[in-house]
C-alpha cells in the first residue's frame, strides 16, 4: 500500500500492481497475451485503463476487458481503425470496436498468429494515418 503524499506509481508499476492482484493461473494467461500483443507490436506502450493493461502507439488500440468471469479474457480493440481489419477473432459488429475473447491457454496458443496480425496491422493503419 502506498504511503500518502508519495508519487503517483508510472505506468509500468501500476501494471505490475494490477498484474499481482490476479488469481496466480489467470494471471499465467494474461501474460501470456501481454507477451503476445508486446512482441507484435514493439511500439506499443503499456498502461491500465478501464481498471486493466491497456495499450498505445499514437493512440489507444486495445484494453483488457474487466471481466467478473476471472478465467476468460476480453480484449477491446477499440481505435476505429480496427474495423478495417478482418479476421475470425474479431468480434461483434460495432461501428468502431472489436472483441476477441479467449476462454483458456490452449486457446491463446491457437490465437497467437491471427493476435499479431492483428496487432501488426493495427500499427500499420496508425502509421498510415
């Protein structure tokens, strides 16, 4: 807990904070998709948002989803640019967001591929402008 008056934690400790709240197993899974969405997109930048890791480049790309199930993950790609992006993992039919969800290990595994397409291109779309 953190003493009153002291620093505001930056970002990378306010997402080891977070992190280290998780359910030990939950948290094998979401790093294993931070480790995912970090090595597809080397110019992203990691913070919490919406109460959970979130990441940037120009602008936000995607958020954990705050979930009460503690076993599934939700990923929110909600820059608008996402909506040119096609892929089965991406879900729903908002005019500027997407969803992926992933219900355990072996499916992150099998997701991994598709993931950093849609990482990379994501990045690419910003570069672009």
């Amino acid at each position: 807990m953190r003493k009153a008056g002291t620093a505001k934690p930056g970002e990378a400790e306010q997402v080891k904070e977070w992190m280290n709240r998780l359910d030990p197993v939950f948290r094998t899974a979401v790093n294993a998709v931070r480790r995912i969405i970090k090595a597809a997109g080397p110019k992203l930048k990691e913070r919490i948002k919406w109460n959970a890791p979130s990441y940037y480049y120009k602008e936000d790309i995607v958020t954990f989803a705050p979930s009460k199930a503690k076993d599934k993950i939700i990923l929110v790609f909600h820059h608008p640019n996402i909506v040119k992006i096609r892929s089965g993992l991406l879900q729903g039919n908002f005019k500027d967001r997407r969803l992926v969800y992933l219900n355990s290990i072996k499916e992150i595994n099998d997701a991994r591929t598709e993931l950093e397409k849609i990482i990379k291109e994501s990045v690419q779309l910003m570069d672009k402008g």
